[in-house]
C-alpha cells in the first residue's frame, strides 16, 4: 500500500537541501537517511534520502543527486510516497494509521448510524474524523477518548458517544427555523 509521507517544500541553502512538510506520526522511520520514496508526479523519483535534520522546527532533507539550490528548487510540491505493509501496526495499543480509519462507519452507542470516514484532518491540538453522513453532508468529529469511545477494525467501525449539538446541530437549527415560521 502506498501512502503520502510529505510533500517537498522550498529550496533550503544552496547544498541542495529542502524544506518539507511532514504527513506521518512517525517521520523517523518513514523519512530517514537510505528510504527510497516514490513521488507524484512519478517522474521526478524515486527518489533516496541522503540526510535529514531539524533544523528551527522544520525537517531539511537532502536527496542523492541533488547538489544545489537548483536541484532542490525543482522538487518543489513533489509528493513523497512510502511503501507501507498493509498489515502493519503503530506500537501504541491505541494507536492507528490513518488509512485503517478511512471508510470506518461511525456509529452512535445505539447503533444510530452518523456516516462514514472520508478523511482524517490532523490539527495541532487534536485529530478530527472528516465524516459523510448519509445525506452526503459532513460532519468533524474530535478522534479524543471522551467521543471517540472504541475503534473496532475487526468490524470496520468507529463508536462514538457525541455531546450535544455535535452531530444533531442542523436538526436543532431545521427545527428553530420551524419555529419562527
């Protein structure tokens, strides 16, 4: 299975080194010196990581064969795609990858279908489930232990127990406008 890592951002100094914007829990494995990565568009890689670093909080990276500003300039935008088992697990127990949370149904303690995962929205202070509802709307949901109260991959679900006004916010505002007609 393939699956984006990063995508390359601007020329860093003039030794080749880029600028990238990291797109995996685990960057140390996915993006360490010797990964071959494959690209989008295809045919600027594969490309080998040569080194790495941090560097004012941002991760630099140098590819072999790219020895200046120039090079690096070029790689711009380039998605970089790692090769992942499928079956592979992160090493928390309740830990996932987000490709085993996409296309999970998510489903109330009662069974009340809320929709399905479309996509995982990873912001600074906490995860979001990116859900279709059956009428094609969405809806965010907080991935926190407090909502998100069990992740069953066996059954290819995701259990929620919503506050109030999370998911049933446009029935409140369909039936206040009811009311002031």
């Amino acid at each position: 299975m393939q699956l984006v890592v990063a995508r390359i951002g601007r020329a860093h100094g003039i030794k080749g080194e880029v600028t990238v914007e990291v797109r995996t829990d685990e960057p140390e494995l996915r993006l360490g010196p010797g990964a071959v990565l494959a690209t989008d568009p295809a045919g600027v890689g594969p490309l080998t990581i040569e080194t790495g670093r941090v560097h004012s909080g941002r991760l630099l990276l140098r590819f072999e064969g790219v020895k200046d500003r120039t090079g690096a300039e070029a790689l711009r935008n380039t998605l970089l795609i790692a090769e992942i088992d499928p079956e592979e697990l992160p090493e928390g127990e309740d830990e996932y990858y987000d490709h085993q949370l996409i296309d999970l149904d998510v489903v109330t303690e009662d069974g009340t279908e809320v929709g399905r995962i479309t996509e995982i929205s990873h912001l600074p202070s906490q995860d979001l489930f990116i859900v279709e509802r059956p009428d094609g709307s969405e809806v965010m949901i907080p991935f926190v232990e407090e909502i998100v109260t069990e992740i069953d991959l066996a059954e290819q679900r995701a259990v929620i127990t919503p506050p109030p006004g999370l998911i049933d916010d446009r029935a409140e505002t369909d039936s206040s406008r009811d009311d002031e007609a």
